[in-house]
C-alpha cells in the first residue's frame, strides 16, 4: 500500500496524505509554517515600527524640553525671568559664570558621616555632573523668582527630578545673593546730586534717601512664639518686614535684613545701620510712622515727613500743600517697592521651607532692579 489516508480530532485539522518515502512533507505542516512566517515576518515590522516611535517619542520630548533658548524676544525675556532684555540677561550670565563654575551644591541638611578613609581621585572632577546646562539653571531660578512656579512645575518643565531642582535653587539663590548684593549701595552725595531728577531738586536740594518699609507674607507657623513675632496689625497677617531706602532718582540703595511683622518702622531703622551711612545735612523723607527725628537730629540730618492728622479737625491749606509736596515726592519710593514685588514670589505668601531663604531672596530681586531704567528722570 503506497499510502495511508489519517483523520485529526482537531478541528483545525485537514484530511492529509502521509507519503510512504521518508523526506516527502506534510501538506498541513507546510501551511501552517507558511502562517509561521507570515506572523513572524508582521512581528518584525511591528517591532521596527515600535523603535520609531519610541525614537519618535524621545525627539519629541527633547524638543519641548524648556531651555533658555526659547526666549525669542526682549519681552519674552522680561516676562518670563525679569530681566529687561536678552542681552543683559546674557551679559549677566557671563559675568556669574566663572564663579558658578565653582559652586557646590547644597544636598540637604542632613550630613551622612563616613567612617571610610576618602581616597583622593586627582584626574577627576569633584561632586556631581551637572543635570542642566549652567545658563538653564540660571535662567530656572530667575523663572521661580519671577512667576513663583513650583518646585515641582519647574521639575517637569526642565527634564529633572524634584530633588535635583530643590538643589539648584537652593544653591543658585544664596550665590546670586552674594554675588548681585553690591548693586544695592549707598551712593555719595556727589553722585547723588550729579543725578538728581529736576522734580525734587527745587524742593529737596540736599535729598539722600527716601525710606519706607514692606511686608512679605509667610505661611503661618506651627511655632507659636513665630507667630507671634510675625503678625502684622497692619496687613491682618503672618509677614516679614523689611526697611527700603531708595535715592531721589529710584535706585535701590539700602535694604536691611527680614524682620518680624510686630516690629515697628522706628525699632527697624534704628537696628538696621542705617544712622552710620547718614551724612550731616542730608535730607531723609519717610513717612509718619517714622519718628525717627531725634535720632536724625544726632546725625545733624532733616527728616521730611507729612504734616500729622488733627484728628476730626480739617487740616490747614498750608498742611494740605505740604502733605501733596510730600505724597508726590514720596511716590517713588512705593514705585520701587512695587518693582521688587513684581516678581511673584515676593507678592504671594512664601511657605515655610523658603523662609531661611527669604532674605536670600528679597536681595535677588532688589539686586534685579536695580538693572531697570531709572524710576525719576
């Protein structure tokens, strides 16, 4: 008998022929291994179809990784970091740059202490490798400063992890302290009287400072006694207090360190060193909450303030013109408050974990000012 005719349970199965020679194939088999290939072959181009998009995936995500290259325009540049224009924000980054090179990283307050024998590696750099370009951290910070965006937004927007984000602001804002603070200084009086806006000279001739103070909320504390420190009758809030001097032109010239909100305008000036910049005969104008004209009467200095209320009584025409003499020369010092508060972080309420470095942080932006036009011409 040639051949044998076989039947499958299956019911996938055909009715085959099994050849009686040894090397002749199954029909069945040959089909199915034809199905075999096919799906093999639609693996495979399933597989290479997956790579490009994974490829695909990953130039896309680059592309929109945010970089300091996206700022386009002036406006952009202002909008986004504070900085008036791209090329003073470049010109600035390449003044910071050699000494930033050199930072070192804040990793936390937690010190790890090592009982292991360090072992010095001379060929190699210390700490490290950087997650962004340097110019990317930089403009990250200006745009925390600037847009108060969270930790955890800029964290995505840049490509990094939280961690990593905390301690390029952390580290960034205590080295621009540093470093952008001598741009809040105290002019002489020949500087000050070379730029001396036309408006004020008549009235005020010998005019060196304008004083006024700000508040920046905070979130309120667990500590009962910071609370306490920190409430402003004022502003019907938990604040830190600070002391603004400006000169007649708008310039920032003093800033002192971050008070509790309880404290008063008098207590801040006298604490904060400001008496030992003062020259006889200067002229310092303030508000009414300032009384501080002893204190200025032992520098042999003048303090302009408005006249005081006379309770339910109408003040007299010579007070009146006295006090619009004052508001309008007084303005100013209120229109350099308002350029440091533009950067949002300073105008919204500042949590907890950014309070150690808030006084870091007002000198940033007041520092950043002074970069802008003058106020008065």
């Amino acid at each position: 008998m040639d051949h044998l005719m076989i039947w499958t349970e299956h019911d996938y199965s055909k009715k085959v022929c099994i050849e009686s020679h040894e090397n002749s194939a199954c029909y069945g088999c040959m089909e199915k291994q034809n199905q075999i290939n096919i799906l093999e072959h639609k693996l495979q181009l399933l597989e290479q179809e997956n790579l490009h998009l994974k490829i695909n995936q990953n130039n896309i995500k680059n592309n929109y990784k945010f970089s300091s290259s996206h700022f386009k325009n002036d406006k952009m540049t202002r909008s986004f970091t504070g900085i008036r224009s791209t090329n003073l924000l470049n010109d600035l980054f390449s003044y910071l740059r050699p000494r930033a090179a050199k930072m070192k990283y804040w990793l936390g307050s937690k010190k790890i202490i090592s009982t292991k024998v360090p072992h010095r590696f001379p060929n190699k750099k210390r700490g490290p490798q950087r997650k962004l370009p340097m110019k990317d951290e930089f403009v990250l910070v200006l745009m925390k400063l600037r847009m108060d965006l969270t930790l955890e937004f800029l964290s995505h927007l840049f490509h990094i992890t939280l961690s990593v984000c905390s301690s390029i602001f952390n580290t960034w804002i205590k080295f621009l302290a540093t470093e952008l603070k001598p741009l809040i200084f105290w002019p002489d009086k020949y500087s000050i009287k070379k730029h001396m806006p036309s408006s004020l000279h008549k009235d005020y001739p010998n005019l060196r400072c304008t004083l006024d103070c700000t508040e920046t909320y905070i979130e309120i504390s667990r500590n009962l006694q910071v609370q306490a420190l920190t409430w402003s009758d004022y502003k019907k809030h938990n604040t830190v207090k600070y002391l603004v001097g400006i000169t007649p032109n708008g310039a920032i010239s003093f800033l002192s360190e971050g008070w509790g909100g309880r404290t008063s305008d008098r207590k801040i000036t006298q604490e904060s060193g400001i008496y030992n910049l003062i020259d006889p005969g200067d002229t310092i104008m303030a508000d009414r909450g300032f009384t501080i004209r002893e204190d200025l009467m032992l520098k042999q200095a003048t303090l302009v303030i408005p006249p005081p209320g006379q309770g339910m009584e109408q003040m007299t025409a010579e007070n009146v013109k006295k006090t619009k003499k004052v508001a309008n020369a007084r303005i100013h010092v209120e229109r350099a408050i308002n350029r440091i508060k533009w950067f949002r972080i300073l105008k919204n309420t500042i949590p907890i974990n950014l309070l150690p470095l808030i006084d870091n942080i007002t000198i940033v932006c007041a520092a950043l000012c002074n970069l802008l036009p003058p106020l008065v011409t």
